[in-house]
C-alpha cells in the first residue's frame, strides 16, 4: 500500500481517506480482484481449477473469493463456468442479467457510503 501512495503522491493515510466513500481500500482491492477471477474464469474455459485462480489472485481462502464474487456478480465462479461451458445452442441471458445485478448493487452500496 505504502508503494501505491507513495506513487500517487499523497500519504497512505491520505490514500484511505481518498478511498473511504467507496467502502475502504480494502474494498476496492477485493473488487478488482474478483474483477481479474471473472476475465482469467472466462479466459481459462475450465482449464485451472477455481481455487487455484483464487489462491493465485491472493484471496485468504476459496470460499472467501466464492463468497467476493458471488457478491458482485450474484452467481457463484463455478456457475458462471457451467454458462461458459453450456452449449451454443443455449441463452445466456441469465448470466448478463445476474451481471447486471451484481452491477446494480454496487452502485447503490456505494451510494450508501455516501
């Protein structure tokens, strides 16, 4: 953290406070890292197992980043791999509109920390 302030030029406590409406640093981090599971899920096609990719993008523990993404996107990494793997043939609305959803949510989270 003390690399990203120093780089931003303002003091880690500055950092903090900069990031306190949106619900913390430790909140945005844990956004972007579900942000990178959702592209390396839909870029690994079921080639890595989920809890690698967790483990990898530096969650505590796999629940913990099923729990992060169930959270912002409303359906769990290992249902958005069964959509990725569904046959052509089959819509995948349901995935934009839990998507959506998920997108819905945090904005109105973040515009209650307001």
């Amino acid at each position: 953290m003390h690399a990203v302030a120093s780089g931003s030029g303002m003091s880690r406590s500055s950092l903090y406070r900069a990031f306190a409406p949106v619900g913390g640093v430790g909140r945005e981090i844990v956004r972007r890292r579900v942000a990178r599971l959702r592209s390396a899920i839909l870029r690994s096609r079921g080639d890595v197992r989920i809890s690698t990719l967790v483990w990898t993008l530096g969650f505590a523990t796999p629940s913990h980043g099923s729990r992060a993404f169930k959270d912002a996107y409303g359906l769990a990494p290992g249902q958005l791999r069964a959509e990725i793997r569904a046959p052509e043939g089959r819509p995948r609305a349901d995935l934009e509109a839990e998507r959506l959803r998920g997108w819905i949510r945090g904005l109105n989270e973040s515009s209650r920390l307001s």
